[in-house]
C-alpha cells in the first residue's frame, strides 16, 4: 500500500486547475446542453496498459463540483491497470461531473504517466541493489503530486526541496574554491538530522570527497567503467549516486555497477501521459 496524500495538501492544486479551466463564466457547453438536475454515470478507465496514481486528485475535482458525487474507486493508487481496468465508476450532476472531466483526467494522467515510466525503471534494475530515486525536474506547483507519483511506480523520492538536504553541486564547488572546502562548509553548517551530499564529476574528485566526509557522493555522468572504480574505491563507506546519462537502455547497466541510487529526471520532466478515459455507462 502506497501512504496517500493528504486531501488537504492535493485539494489548493486541483482547486487552482478547476479555476483556471472554468474560468469567467463556467462551463458554457455544460450550461447550455444539459439540464440542472441531470444525473450521469461514468467510468474512468485505462486506454493503454499502466501503473495507476492520482485517483484521489479526480475523486477530489468531481467533489469540488458536485460534493454529493458518488465516486467508487475500483483500484488503489499503485495498482496495475491492464488496458480496459475499470479505475473508478463515478455518479453525479452530469454538470459538474463534464466540467471536472478535464481536471480530473490532466492529473490522474500525468500522475499514471509517471507511475508507469517509474515502474518501467524500477524493472529493468531489478535484480540489483539499486534505487531509482526522482530529482527536482518537477512541474512547478506539482512536485508533492508528481513525487508521490514515483513512489506509486516503485521508486524512492530525492529531496523535496533545497531545504530538506544539503547537495554542493559543480558550482557550489566552484564557488567554494573546490570539493574538499565546499563539504566542509556544508558540514559546519548542517544541523544533526541533515544530510550533506556532494557531486563530483572525476575519480580524482571522488578521492577528495571521500576524504571530507559527506553521507552521500553523486557520480556525474561517469562511464560504466569509472562507476565500478568508484564503487570499489567507496568500499561501502558512503552512499553512491549515479546521475546522468541514464535511459531505460542504460539504467541496468548502471545499476548493475553496484552504485546505491540511481537518479532520473525523466522520471517527472518527460513521462508521457497515461491514457485514460472518461466514458458514460
């Protein structure tokens, strides 16, 4: 079981995307063609096989119009939907159910979509150590949503923020005067709970960092070759990350390095939609 999203922090996002689609006037085509008190009876279903995550967000856009709606989920965020599932079966005002449709289904797609590119992921390192974790390559004002999407699909998340890890990158290092000053630094300034990671771009620079202490070392677009060095040169002593370079074509190769964590924007900034339906039944 995936732990959900609170409504409360999903409902100011599907709040924002009803509004933004409603706009002056409302739903016009709704107004005009369909009576006040006219009942309809959907399926929310999956055109194309999936991972499914943002059923709570559609749940929430048809509530936020009609909350006498009765939305009947019939999978779980997590679930596999082969093509043609059932995800929920949905009466309400047809109105506010048309007017929703759009909102409900941008999300619910785009968070499947994600699920389902994190999944494919996940499989093809499965048989190794390796995590696939997110990065913050996320659509602005969805990052919670697209996040929690990773996790349905099987993946761990990165940082949230810039404010719940430490993580010195190439012009941090630059900036400080190299690799050893920046995470010395980053370690005066941490407090107890938080983690200092450090991204390096050389087996030279890797050497340096290790020397300095971080809880985790990024390795930045390094060969296969230089990622079993590193993992031997490690030797245990400190959480690897692989990042860059990294396709569904490469990411077993990489995972099977050794390397602890595998980080992949393409998880959140370029998953294609899942497709689903809504239809009348």
């Amino acid at each position: 079981m995936i732990a959900p999203l609170p409504d409360l922090l999903i409902e100011p996002v599907v709040r924002a995307a009803l509004a933004e689609d409603l706009g002056r006037a409302g739903d016009i085509t709704a107004l005009a063609c369909i009576d006040a008190d006219a009942r309809l009876t959907t399926d929310f279903a999956a055109r194309r096989d999936g991972r499914i995550s943002g059923l709570t967000c559609a749940r929430l856009a048809i509530h936020a119009l009609d909350p006498s709606a009765r939305f009947e989920a019939r999978l779980a965020d997590g679930d596999d939907a082969p093509a043609g599932t059932v995800l929920a079966r949905v009466e309400a005002n047809a109105r506010a159910l048309l007017s929703a449709e759009r909102t409900a289904l941008n999300l619910l797609g785009r968070m499947s979509g994600i699920a389902t590119l994190t999944r494919a992921y996940v499989r093809a390192a499965a048989g190794t150590a390796a995590k696939i974790t997110d990065t913050r390559k996320t659509t602005p004002g969805l990052r919670a949503l697209e996040k929690y999407a990773v996790r349905c699909g099987g993946g761990v998340n990165h940082r949230f923020g810039l404010d719940d890890a430490i993580l010195i990158k190439d012009n941090h290092v630059a900036a400080c005067g190299g690799v050893i000053p920046a995470i010395e630094r980053a370690r005066a300034f941490a407090g107890h709970l938080v983690k200092v990671e450090c991204e390096v771009d050389s087996l030279e620079q890797l050497e340096q960092a290790l020397g300095a202490g971080p809880d985790v070392i990024m390795l930045d677009n390094f060969s296969l070759a230089d990622l079993e060095r590193a993992v031997a040169m490690a030797s245990g002593r400190v959480v690897l990350e692989a990042s860059g370079g990294v396709n569904l074509e490469t990411v077993a190769a990489i995972a099977a390095t050794g390397v602890d964590v595998i980080s992949v924007g393409a998880l959140t900034h370029s998953a294609p939609v899942l497709d689903i339906g809504l239809d009348a039944v």
